[in-house]
C-alpha cells in the first residue's frame, strides 16, 4: 500500500496541471479573443502616442 501514498500526490498534480492547460487552451480564442486583442492594440498605441509625443 505504500507505493500507492506515494503514486497518489503525482497524478493528482498531474491532474490539475493537465487541466490548467486544457482550461488556458480552451479559453484562447472566441469571444474573448477580441476583447484582449483590443486591449493589447490600445496600450500598445497609448505607449506609441507617448513616445511620439516625447520626440
């Protein structure tokens, strides 16, 4: 019985990164994904704007 306590703590983790990863795959794109694109478009023409203004 010892080498299942010890197998246990393994698979659990490897359980929940497994589905870490399947949760981050599943959530790239769809609906969200424009939300966030327009997110990174807007800080990325703010930090251009800013830039340009400092010149």
């Amino acid at each position: 019985m010892d080498y299942v306590s010890a197998l246990v703590p393994p698979v659990v983790m490897a359980a929940f990164f497994i589905a870490l990863v399947v949760t981050i795959v599943k959530s790239q794109g769809g609906a969200n994904k424009a939300k966030e694109d327009a997110a990174v478009d807007a800080v990325i023409a703010r930090a251009e704007a800013a830039r340009q203004h400092q010149k």
